[in-house]
C-alpha cells in the first residue's frame, strides 16, 4: 500500500492477507493490539492512490520496457534484469502468468562500485530513494546505499554485486528519462 497501492509516497501502510477466516481473526487482533492502524487521512490517500493504479502501472510498465531496451543496448551495462525484455530467462513465463512485466528494472554496470557512484552522482530527473513503487522514476545503488556497511562478500552472496542498480520506473515522459539515464552513463568512467 505505501508503494504502489498509494502511488505518491506520503503514507505508510500495509495488507493483511490470510488463506482463511479464522487466520485473518488472529493476525488482525495482534495487528489492533500492536497498534498497526491506519489513520482515517492514510486510508483516503490509498484509496485515492488506487483509483489511479491502473493507469499509472499501465504508464511505468509501458517506460520500463523501452528503458530496458536502452540500458540492454548500452555499452557500459552489463546486464538487465527484467523479465519484459526477451533475453530474460523466465520471459515466456512471465507472459503466461502476468499481465506486464512490471516496472522495477535492476541492471549491473560493467565498471562495479565506482561507476554505480558516479551514475548516482550524476542523474538529475531520477531521484535516489530506496522506496520504490511511487509515480517518480526512482534509483539507487545497493552497494553505495542500502547496503554500504556490508562486506563485498557478505553483499555478493545476498546477490548485490557493485555494479548492481535498481531502478523503479515512474509515469514521466520516457524520453526524459531515457535522456536522464543517458547523460549519467556518459559520466561514468
């Protein structure tokens, strides 16, 4: 719900989902009783939100395939892990079980941790937060960011290698943010 659901990043939020009646009784009377409750004007934020979650999926899904296309072409990216683009091994899966490939792109840039630092010195349009899913392009550099205090090891063996970025596509003109992403890349060395 904070992410996607609510679309705009100004609420905190989350679902319960049980396969039963009696497990969702249980998890909602320790969710009351630990203070998990949204607050009225939280609640009307992601209802707002999920008035517009189609259409604002339908735009990030539709910029996040032909930025994957950019960042697969480019020489300084080593590999895009998407499953819209056609070299990604579970594509065809992807195409029997969703409705779109979603809009969250990771990519590794050839040159590690020093490249993943100048691309996140460098963009202007993309913003650096870790908190993905809202109407915003968003980017960040795990081995720079959210997981600096880890080893090189300990991040490699969660799957976080330096080069590794990830990118939550937001609803803006793709050519700016293609354009974003472009310049960016120029000045990594």
């Amino acid at each position: 719900m904070t992410k996607f659901i609510n679309g705009h990043a100004d609420i905190v939020g989350g679902i319960i989902i049980a396969k039963n009646e009696s497990d969702y009784k249980a998890l909602r009377s320790t969710m009351i009783n630990m203070g998990c409750n949204m607050d009225p004007h939280q609640a009307f934020l992601a209802r707002r939100g999920l008035k517009t979650l189609a259409i604002r999926i339908e735009k990030a899904q539709e910029n996040a395939i032909l930025i994957a296309d950019f960042l697969d072409n480019h020489p300084k990216v080593g590999k895009v892990m998407y499953p819209g683009l056609k070299s990604h091994p579970q594509y065809q899966l992807g195409i029997k079980q969703m409705m779109g490939p979603g809009a969250m792109i990771s990519f590794e840039l050839k040159d590690g941790l020093e490249a993943g630092k100048a691309m996140m010195n460098n963009v202007h349009l993309a913003l650096l937060a870790v908190s993905l899913g809202g109407i915003e392009t968003l980017i960040q550099h795990p081995a720079s960011m959210t997981h600096s205090k880890l080893s090189r090891e300990a991040r490699e063996t969660a799957g976080i290698t330096d080069g590794l970025v990830r990118l939550s596509v937001g609803i803006e003109e793709v050519e700016d943010i293609i354009a974003d992403l472009q310049q960016a890349l120029e000045k990594v060395d």
